[in-house]
C-alpha cells in the first residue's frame, strides 16, 4: 500500500527559548506537532548539549563533576559558573546520576556512543530519547 506524502504528519509548531552554555544569551528551539490522531503531541528536538527539563547542559554538569574531582570548593565553583550554591549542590546530585547511566550504556550491547559529545551529529538525537525514556518514564516511557 502507497503512503500519502502530500499531507505531512509532523509540522513545525512554533518555537521556545533556551539559555545557551553560558547562560547569558539564548537560542531558538524549534517545536513540532505530530497530526496523527493517536498522538496529536508536540515536541522539540534538542540540540548538542542541551538535556530536556535539565535547565544545565551535559557540558557544564560534566565540567561541574570535573571540577569537583579536582577538589575545588564550591564557593570557587559556584563564582567560575556564576551559579548559586542550592543550584551547584542539584547539579551535582543529578550530573553523578546522568553520568553514571551514560558510563553504563557505553558498557551495553550494541553500543550507541562512547559518549554523545564525540559526535553529536550522529548520536544526539538517541542519545536525547533514551535520556527521556530512563529518566522521565511517567512521560516518554521506560526504556
């Protein structure tokens, strides 16, 4: 059976604002809605090294977890990242839990990155969903 190209089921649906790595400019993210009659959603497809409902990036919780490996105190922490300490001590908590689980899936076969920044092009769009999936299964599903 021919599927019907000529309507499309997923159509651009406005856009958001996102603070970028910095945290002083933002950046566009683009929304979309899915027509089908099951599903009628919409969604967004995150760039390279934002994280859904995580208001810090991959990038600056792994710097973050670097940093306090080195043992540098969080007041220091907390200045070079110009972000507060109740933020530094959340992020800590939730950059051990992000990756821990990355280091695990490395380990699972098959392997679907080393790490998702080596190429995010290729890699962080799955990486993204199965983050969604394990961390916020009530909505995206388990993984």
């Amino acid at each position: 059976m021919k599927k019907n190209h000529r309507y499309p089921r997923i159509l651009k649906y406005g856009t958001y604002q996102r603070y970028e790595f910095s945290g002083q400019g933002q950046i566009r993210i683009q929304r979309f809605l899915c027509k089908r009659d099951q599903c009628r959603r919409t969604f967004s497809i995150l760039p390279h090294p934002f994280l859904r409902f995580t208001r810090l990036t991959l990038c600056l919780l792994t710097v973050l977890l670097q940093l306090l490996d080195q043992q540098v105190p969080i007041a220091r922490i907390c200045r070079h990242l110009a972000i507060g300490r109740t933020r530094v001590y959340w992020a800590i908590k939730k950059g051990r839990r992000i990756l821990d689980w990355i280091e695990k899936e490395t380990k699972t076969e098959p392997v679907w990155a080393p790490c998702p920044c080596f190429d995010p092009l290729a890699h962080w769009s799955a990486f993204i969903r199965m983050f969604a999936m394990h961390f916020y299964p009530q909505r995206y599903g388990p993984d």
